[in-house]
C-alpha cells in the first residue's frame, strides 16, 4: 500500500502537499499449502509423489507406492505417499488454508495542500478473505529507512521530509496496553506528524490499544507512527474467519509544523495479512 501525501501549507507562496501510496502483501504459513512434508535430507509436496510406479529413491531417500514392497514406517494418503523417519505420520489432505488483503478504497491517499494549525485525517479500508478458521493478523510498516520518516520530498528525502513523530505521537508496539497510541491533542497545531489508528474493524478491534472511536475523525481514536514495514507488529489480530469477508478501516492523522519546507511529500505503507497457526 502506498501512502501520498500533500502538505496543503502555503509558506512563501508555495503549497506544500504530501500523499501516501499504499502495497499489499499476504503470506500463508507453509504448513498450510498443501502438506508439505519434510526432514534434514529431503522436502516433499503434497500431491506431487502419489503416483510413483512401485519405488522412487535417491542418495538420500526412498518411497514406495501403497502397493509397493513394504518398507518400514511407509506413509500413505489421497494426496501423498511418503517415508523417512519422522515423516511417516503426516496430516490428513484437506483444503489448503487461502487469504487475500484487498483495499476497497484510500489505495492512493492524498492529503491535499496542508497548512499549520490544519490537522487532516484520511482513511483505507480493508477487505479480507480467508478460509482459515483460526483467524489472520493484519500488519502496517512504512517503506522508508529512514527513522521515522513516512513522507518525504522525492528530490531530497534524507533531507526534506515531514517527521512522524515531531509532536509527540509514539512508535508503535505491538497491541495492548503499551501500543503506545494515544489521541490526538484537541488543540489543533499541538500535535504535529502522522499517526495511524484503526477505526473500524469487524473482528477483534483492540479498543485499548485503537480506542473507542468510530468513525474517521472520532476523537476516541488512539494514533501510533508507523513501524518500519520489515519490523512491523500485527496492529489487528483476528481469531477467527467469521464473518467471511472481514473489514477493517485504517485511518491517518497528519499535522506539519509551522516551518515545514513548502514542497510536494509522498511516501508508501506496506499492509501485510498472514493467517494464524
């Protein structure tokens, strides 16, 4: 996902604008595609070895067909036929787990032309599909390396950038207590940088962590600076896959400071969905 910002403050006649683009990603454990069996020597796929002809071996291992020579420990399904040590007790074939993390809307955010004392919020919203009963974890990181820096100036970015955490909005640290969200001053210009915040979702919203807010610009609503996209803690954590789609609302709050170079920022978040063990 990608995040675009505008900074709608004119300093010295030029606007400053910023605007956020926004990646996806979906990961799927490997134990969930399709039954993978695997030891120190060799990895098998299910699916892929059962229709040897009476043996298949190598340097390292040797399978036999269910009506093959009996070998010791030998195992058998619908979808795979396979032996060595550990592996001859194996799960049963059943559907492989899926997700798919699409965005509804806000896949391009654009901020607008931003001024002092002007706090702008935004929001994207989330589409989950998965068949996996345990539930998924829903993750946000900017793309940058620099240190707290989402948006920043294409032509000079280690330079010219808007500071995500300038007035006073914490890193994010993982749901609970200590996520380190908190809401955004009332005072407009008190609070300065971007936060993000889930408003919305329809499993497991952690209000301790988020808030109670329910809409975009509810004041209820906790904001956090963005994690680095490679580090990034699951700011969702749902249990369950019901209801089937889920949704989930991320929202933005961005303030600049009164010195804020006028130019044009952009920067991009990354959202990455990964299904519960």
């Amino acid at each position: 996902m990608s995040l675009f910002a505008r900074t709608g403050l004119i300093l010295q006649g030029v606007a400053i604008f910023a605007c956020l683009i926004l990646v996806l990603a979906w990961l799927v454990p490997d134990d969930a595609l399709g039954y993978i069996a695997s030891s120190s020597s060799f990895i098998l796929f299910g699916g892929g070895v059962d229709s040897i002809a009476g043996t298949g071996s190598s340097s390292t291992f040797f399978n036999t067909s269910a009506g093959g020579q009996a070998v010791a420990g030998v195992a058998s399904s619908s979808s795979f036929i396979a032996c060595k040590g550990a592996l001859c007790d194996q799960p049963a074939a059943g559907t492989p787990t899926s997700l798919t993390l699409t965005i509804e809307s806000g896949g391009t955010v654009s901020f607008g032309t931003l001024g002092f004392q002007s706090r702008v919020t935004r929001t994207t919203n989330l589409r989950i599909d998965t068949t996996n009963a345990t539930g998924y974890q829903l993750s946000a990181g900017r793309q940058r390396a620099i240190a707290n820096v989402t948006l920043a100036s294409s032509a000079n970015p280690g330079s010219v950038y808007i500071d995500d955490i300038g007035g006073g909005i914490d890193v994010f640290g993982g749901l609970g207590g200590s996520c380190g969200a908190a809401q955004w001053p009332a005072a407009s210009g008190a609070s300065t940088g971007l936060g993000f915040t889930v408003w919305a979702a329809s499993i497991n919203k952690d209000t301790t962590c988020w808030g109670a807010g329910s809409t975009e610009s509810a004041i209820e609503n906790r904001y956090a600076a963005l994690q680095a996209s490679s580090a990034a803690s699951a700011f969702l954590s749902a249990t369950s896959n019901s209801p089937n789609p889920s949704f989930a609302s991320v929202g933005y709050s961005l303030e600049i400071t009164q010195l804020q170079q006028a130019t044009g920022y952009s920067g991009q978040v990354i959202f990455t969905g990964t299904t519960a063990p």
